[in-house]
C-alpha cells in the first residue's frame, strides 16, 4: 500500500514504569508470549495489509532491536524501494518530545508520495483494519482519523489510560486521562491515520510553538478547522505500559480463546525465526495451564506460567503464575510464584522467590539468586 507511510513509536509511556525490564531494551522490544517480542504484532499488522514503508523510530538501547529486526526480513519489510527504515536517536537533543522526533525527520515525510501517514505506537497491542480506515479517510474526505475503542469500564481498569474526549456531534476535541468520572468512553488504541501534507504542517505549526510535545495535542491545537473523526475498532486491545500490564497482558494468553484471537483472527503475527529443538519433558515433570516454547527442558513442575526458549526448569522445582525470559536457569527445589525472571537469570537450588499479582518479583538480566547459606 504505497499510499501510506507508517511511523512506529513509542512515545507515551515511562521506561522506568517497567522497572528492570527496560534498563537493557526499549519497551516495544520486551519478550513477549514466550517467543515474540512486542514489536511484532505492529510490523505483522502492517505487513498484513501490505504497507511495505516503514520507520521505526528506535530510540536508545538499540541492539535488541537490531539484533531481531534487523532489515525487516522476517516481515517482509526487506524492500528495494521502501521497505523498513530504523532511524536512530537525535543525540544532540536531549530527552526529545514526540513533536521533535517527527520533525527531526521531517525531509523523509516532505520527499514520501505516500498520501496518509499512519503512526502507531507499538505498546498498543492490537490488529487494525488499516485498509478499511484509508477507504473510509478517502471517501469521506477526512483530515485524519482517530483510532479508538468504545470502552465500559465500571471497575476502574482503565485508568490513567488516554482517552479522547467528543462534543455533543460526537466529533473528537480532545486527548486526556481517564480519572473514573465517567464508566464510558472513547479508550485511545494507539494510532491515527492523517493527511500527509496535513501531518506536515502540523509538525511545523507545533515546533514554532514550542510548547507543544504530544501529536494529538498538537492536532486539537492546530488552529486551522480540521474535519477528524474516530475509527472505532472492536478487536483486541491491549495496552502494556508499565511491568503490571506487561505481566496481567502474558498470563491471559493462557486463556486459548483470548491467545487465538490475539495471534489468528485478523492476520498472523510473525517473529524473527530461530532453529532450536523442541521442548523436553522429563517423566518427572508436570505442566499445567501454560505456554512453554521450544527449546526449553522441565523437568519440574510449572501451572498457569509462560516459559520463554530455553529454560532450564530442574528436578522438584515448582512455578506458579510466573513468566521466565529465555536461557534462565531454575535450580532444584526452588519455589517461584508471581515472578518475572529476566533473561539469563540463574536461580541456584531452594530458593524462593514471591510477588503477586499486582507487584510480581522481577530479577535483573543474567543475575545469579544463590542462597549462600549452603
């Protein structure tokens, strides 16, 4: 779909709400259902409805995203023309706004003869009907269109997520926090489709501003009258902005239909491929409720957890509603319940790690947990 130049970032969210899990990665490069990474379900959506131009705005720590992206191959995105763009950080300004990051390549969207421009933030997990949303910007002549989801929330889950609020036409006027005062509303999903000369002018109105960091703040502020809609989608939502999410969003995967529509229904999700054996389970072992890839070896006991490649979970050990990054190691006898192991973390023998639901227990990259009192 040549019409359209997709803009992947992650601007919303606090690496620091992630706790250890963002210290050696970007949030959209977390390890995901035991063989994904977050990343994939955006470049899958985009390559299912063949939008083949791509940049990724990579931000720091960019080995991981190098080291499972790399030309876009296992997406397709591996074009001669087009294809997947990886742009790296502006150095020279520290800590930049979502409006300046744009603007820092704004050439690459004056040189596009894409018509729209969709910009989707990855931590939004969901599968959007991008062609649908282009035919309807088109035939009906909107400036651009905002992605959401009808939302009733009576329990409070949603909140301090972003929401877009309406006018009594039902037309979007403006972005802003969910704080509970109402059980109903527009959730934002993460993406807008836009007019490319349109997204332009925007950028340049927001920078002499100067007071402006967030795109949809800009769009609502943008002085010229703009014809915006939404674009309601009722699929699958999932919004991963701190480690609770992170952690909530992997354990209902356990869930078969809630795994089947989040990876089938709507297009396959794809993910850098690796050869590796299949799975051993020891006659000792016992493996309830769980998701566990290839490459892994139990010979313990695992309920209601996901177990990344290559894990070694030894004799007599037991883990319950827990997530183990890949090449961890969990010594003999130990007890762990509520926790997120990291990649390559060594847990020596009898040891017991908890957390809850709320709080899970999150170890650092390769740490080694012995009990020295052996």
């Amino acid at each position: 779909m040549d019409s359209i130049l997709a803009l992947v970032y992650s601007s919303e969210f606090n690496p620091a709400d992630y706790g250890e899990l963002c210290k050696v990665r970007p949030d959209y490069m977390l390890p995901f259902a035991g063989r994904y990474r977050i990343i994939d379900f955006t470049l899958s959506n985009l390559t299912n409805y063949d939008i083949s131009n791509v940049i990724l705005y990579a931000g720091n720590k960019m080995r991981s995203t190098i080291d499972h992206i790399g030309d876009g191959r296992s997406w397709e995105l591996n074009r001669r023309r087009g294809g997947l763009t990886i742009n790296p950080p502006n150095y020279d300004i520290t800590n930049p706004t979502e409006i300046e990051t744009y603007f820092d390549t704004i050439r690459a969207f004056e040189s596009s003869s894409a018509e729209y421009v969709f910009i989707t933030n990855p931590m939004y997990i969901n599968k959007v009907d991008i062609g649908d949303a282009k035919e309807r910007l088109k035939s009906e002549n909107k400036d651009a269109l905002i992605f959401t989801k009808k939302t009733y929330d009576k329990d409070g889950f949603f909140l301090n997520r972003k929401i877009i609020n309406s006018n009594e036409n039902g037309k979007p006027t403006s972005a802003g926090l969910n704080l509970g005062t109402s059980e109903e509303f527009d959730l934002f999903s993460g993406s807008i489709l836009i007019k490319r000369d349109l997204f332009i002018r925007i950028l340049r109105y927001a920078e002499e501003k100067n007071s402006i960091s967030g795109l949809l703040t800009a769009i609502f502020d943008f002085p010229e009258e703009l014809d915006i809609d939404f674009y309601r989608i009722d699929n699958q939502l999932e919004i991963i902005m701190d480690a609770y999410s992170f952690f909530n969003a992997n354990l209902k995967l356990l869930d078969r239909e809630y795994f089947n529509n989040l990876f089938y229904k709507d297009g396959l999700v794809y993910t850098k491929s690796k050869d590796e054996p299949s799975t051993s389970y020891t006659k000792d072992s016992n493996v309830k409720n769980s998701l566990v890839a290839n490459g892994a070896i139990i010979e313990g006991d695992v309920e209601n957890s996901i177990i990344f490649r290559g894990v070694y979970v030894k004799k007599g050990v037991v883990i319950k509603n827990s997530v183990i990054f890949q090449d961890s190691v969990i010594g003999e006898e130990s007890i762990l319940n509520f926790v997120i192991a990291e990649k390559g973390t060594q847990i020596g023998k009898n040891i017991k790690l908890f957390g809850n639901r709320s709080h899970p227990y999150v170890s650092s990259k390769n740490e080694i947990l012995e009990d020295w009192s052996y």
